[in-house]
C-alpha cells in the first residue's frame, strides 16, 4: 500500500512538473529574510516585474522588522504580487531566490536559486565556531542553482562545486553593486544635501559589522567620539549592520550614539538603511573593519582606514592581504590622530590596490542584474534538478 501512494505521488508530482515546465509564465518567487537580502533583491525585483514572460512573487520570511507596506514603500508594486510564507510552501515557483539559509520547505519541485547578500568571501574570522557563510550555503543539498560573486570565489571553492553533480553554478556579480558601478559621480553629494550637510566639506564614513570583534562592538562610542572632535569641519556619517542591533542587547551604545548626533550637528548616525549606496558615494575617507562593505568602499574608490584587531584572524590569508593593501591599519583609537587628515586629502591613494580588490570580489561589474535576468529567460521554465532540462544548463 505504502509504495502504491508513493508512486502516486511520484506520478501527481511528474504531471504538475510537466505541465508547468512547458506552459505558462516563469513564476519567480522572491524569499526576502532581511534588509541586506531585499537591497540585493530589489534590482532584480524592479527589473523583472516589467517582463512579460515573467511572474514576480514576494514573500518575507524570518520577518526581522519588515513588513509588505515597507516593500512597497520601496520600489514600484507594479505587477508584483506579495504572498505569505505559509501559502507560498503550496504554490508552483520555477524559481525561488534567497540570500539566506530558508526553512521554507517548498511541497512542489522548484529551483531553490541563491545569491549572496555581500561582496566578500573568505574574510570570515578563522577562530569563529561558526562554519563559514559560503560553505554553509553550498553545502545546503536544497540549493540547486548558484550566482556567484565572482570566478575568484569559483576557484576558493573549487572543490565543493565540483562534487556537487545536481547543482549548477553561475558567475553573475552581485545585482546591487549595480547602481554603484554605473552612479554619475555628478551625484555623489546628494544625499548631504537632503540632509542639510554642507556637501563642500569632507566626509568620513564610519562602517561597522555586528559581531564582537567588529568595529563598534570592540572600540564603542568613543571611537565616534574621537572621530568627531578631532574633525569639526568635515561631515561623519554612521552607518552598521542592522543585526548590530536586532541581535544583542546594545541599548546603550545606540543611545550614547543618539546622544552624540545631538551634540554634533555634523554627525549623522543612520539607524537603518536599505540602500546605503547613496551614503557610501558621499565619502571622501572610510573607517571600516573586515565586513564586505569594504568592498563597496573599494568602488567608491576613496581612502580607507581599516581596523585592525589582534584578536581576528582571517580565513582566508589572500583575502586578508588584499583588505590590508587596501587600506591603512589602525588598532588603537589614538592612532587615527595621524591617519584621518593626511587621507582625506589623498584621493588616488592605494587606488591600484583598491581596485585590485573589486576586481578579485565581483565580475560582470554593474551587469549582473541583467545577466541573471537574461540566463532565468534563456534557461526558461525549469523546476529543479528534476526537470528534463536541468542538464542542459
């Protein structure tokens, strides 16, 4: 009895999959877990909804402070339907994209397709008791298509991907990198005009991670602190992961934070960003750590100042090299004394190295939104690794 339904089932599963892989629309479904996996979604999203042959879909899952209204706020609704998770697992997809590891358990055969939400690979911390986000993402059996970063991460990784048989990979860059490649550099200054900052001064962009050993969480509000007396003529801005904040108990780091945008009225500390390029382009200098917004700071192409903490060690030593020949280390607050000024004003500085980094992190630079788009369209109706198709790929 209990094989007889299981090759009912079987037989129930081959038509639905027949019928939907050669008729009908491509039904592409978007699983958005957070903000950094709507901003790279967002490209896409807005791109694919105006192609006739295509159907876009949104779901939230994990719902870390998003909301549907929040999306459409965002970017234009048009022909884009939003479904909830729960209904979403019944429904037919071709495609389903995510940045994350996704607990939606799809009950139809399906293209579980991934993409990353960062830049960078290889600058996890070598002693974390986490496994590395890349190698969790290919390791998971339930992916079946990959768009990777860059042919450098291919190589890095070679050896998962190859014995991974019904799994496909492809070099596509990362979708929103896109607007910052192509941006008029006319325009870079906008965003302190709106928000009453004097766009003739410099500005320093801090960035932080959310882990312990990042930026803020190892050197707190007093690095800001610092930053700002030592520079009362130039504009500072903040910007963090959001998990530095949704994720441990940092109350009053925020509101020493809060506390000091008041007191400076050059200061100003964005609490939540979904598309942050708008601020990156302002910088003149950048204070980071080893988070992959480095990279973005590497296309902005200004200055970097790097945070180097004794305590982490990168997993991967080129890559680790690559940051630090990008920049100019610091690890202590005093030491900026001697950094900030003289980079502000040296714009070509470690320019070669900087771009050595874009080039190692990203191909298909300010193209990958449409080279995903355009491969959905030429690999058409497909539902997984079960589809006649899958091969051909």
């Amino acid at each position: 009895m209990k094989s007889q339904l299981l090759k009912a089932y079987g037989l129930v599963r081959l038509f639905d999959r027949t019928i939907y892989d050669n008729f009908g629309k491509i039904r592409v479904l978007f699983i958005i877990s957070n903000l950094l996996s709507l901003s790279n979604f967002i490209p896409l999203i807005s791109k694919m909804k105006n192609i006739s042959g295509i159907r876009v879909f949104i779901t939230i899952e994990n719902n870390e402070g998003l909301s549907f209204p929040e999306i459409q706020s965002l970017i234009n609704t048009d022909n884009i339907c939003f479904i909830k998770a729960n209904s979403a697992v019944f429904r037919k997809w071709h495609y389903a994209f995510t940045t994350e590891q996704s607990y939606l358990y799809f009950k139809r055969d399906i293209t579980l397709a991934f993409s990353h939400h960062g830049c960078a690979f290889g600058n996890a911390d070598k002693n974390s008791k986490e496994n590395c986000y890349h190698e969790r993402r290919l390791n998971n059996s339930r992916y079946s298509l990959y768009f990777l970063n860059s042919y450098s991460e291919v190589n890095k990784y070679q050896k998962l991907i190859k014995n991974s048989k019904q799994k496909k990979f492809l070099v596509s860059g990362l979708p929103k990198l896109d607007s910052l490649f192509n941006r008029n550099k006319s325009n870079d200054k906008d965003f302190l005009k709106q928000q009453n900052l004097n766009p003739a001064k410099k500005t320093i962009l801090i960035s932080s991670h959310w882990k312990e050993k990042s930026l803020l969480a190892s050197l707190g509000a007093s690095l800001i602190d610092h930053v700002l007396s030592l520079n009362k003529d130039c504009n500072v801005l903040l910007i963090a992961h959001e998990h530095l904040w949704t994720r441990f108990d940092n109350h009053k780091l925020f509101d020493r934070l809060i506390e000091l945008e008041q007191k400076y009225e050059n200061f100003l500390f964005i609490t939540k960003c979904i598309e942050h390029h708008d601020i990156i382009k302002t910088a003149d200098l950048f204070i980071c750590d080893y988070s992959s917004i480095f990279v973005e700071h590497c296309i902005v192409d200004k200055p970097i100042i790097f945070f180097d903490n004794r305590d982490y060690n990168f997993q991967d030593n080129t890559v680790k090299l690559l940051f630090e020949e990008a920049s100019s280390p610091f690890a202590k607050i005093e030491e900026l004394n001697d950094l900030i000024e003289p980079l502000i004003y040296k714009p070509a500085f470690q320019a070669a190295e900087r771009k050595a980094v874009v080039h190692y992190f990203q191909d298909n630079r300010g193209r990958a939104t449409d080279y995903i788009i355009n491969k959905i369209l030429e690999i058409g109706r497909v539902s997984g690794p079960s589809s006649n198709k899958w091969q051909d790929i």
